[in-house]
C-alpha cells in the first residue's frame, strides 16, 4: 500500500533548503553557451524557468510528497570550469520540509540546459561521452521557530 507520512500533529514552521547540481559539458558547450550561440536560445534563462516552474510541481512528479505552498523560490544556474551548476532554494511555512523542491528544481534546470545543447554534445554514434549530470545534493536544510509564535 502507498501512502504519504501523516504530518497533521506537525506545527507549521518556517523550512528552507538548497540543493546544487552539476552538468559536465565540453568546453566548446560551455563558449557558446557564454557567447549566447546556442540554437535554442539562452540555456541560462530557460532553465531557470524551468526549475522555478518544477519545485512548483514537485508533488505531482514525486508520488510521496506533500503538496507544498512555497515562501520563496529561487533558481540560479551559472557556467562552471567544468560546464554549468544550479542552485535552487526553496522556502515555506509549513509541516514539512521543501528539501525535494529544490532537488527537483536544480534537477530540472540542469537537464534543460542538457537538452538545449544536445546536439553540440553529441559524438558521431549519438551518444553523450563528455556529457554528464550530477551530483545533485542538499547543501543547507533549514527548519525554523513555530510559525504561530
């Protein structure tokens, strides 16, 4: 039987938690990404939408996770030495903590930028060899005061 953990005897407190990732791109990638040549558009701002628009709907992706009304979102991707990071925060008041928001967020973000630059990652066989996406991890889990003090 599947079922979520009951939370009801939780009291609303402030949570907020970070997760950073990581997608190892050629370095070629990397320059037309900051030259701003990638066919699709800007891989940086798409998938920033994309990860604020996915913490957003972590419940529906994620079967055990409680529909949570987030605080706060933020979504930063940035270009790396070794491709791009994203850092998705995620805020709430609330009776369960937002740690797979932001896992979901920089997840999600990070394999936007993927699918924006496949075809300049692709070898001759279609396959990805320098191309690879992780870790994805919290960084910082935050659990407040009671909300109602």
């Amino acid at each position: 039987m599947a079922r979520q953990r009951d939370v009801r005897k939780k009291l609303p407190v402030h949570r907020r938690a970070v997760a950073v990732g990581e997608l190892s791109l050629r370095a070629s990638t990397r320059r037309a990404i900051v030259e701003g040549s990638v066919e699709k558009g800007d891989p940086v701002g798409a998938a920033e939408l994309a990860g604020l628009l996915a913490m957003k709907r972590t419940a529906e992706l994620i079967p055990h996770c409680h529909v949570v009304p987030l605080t706060s979102s933020r979504v930063d991707v940035t270009t790396s030495r070794r491709g791009v990071r994203a850092t998705a925060e995620a805020e709430t008041i609330g009776r369960t903590g937002v740690e797979m928001e932001a896992l979901v967020g920089a997840s999600v973000a990070l394999l936007t930028v993927w699918d924006m630059v496949k075809y300049l990652e692709k070898d001759a066989r279609g396959l990805y060899p320098d191309t690879s996406l992780g870790p994805v991890r919290v960084v910082t889990k935050e659990k407040g005061r009671n909300a109602a003090a």
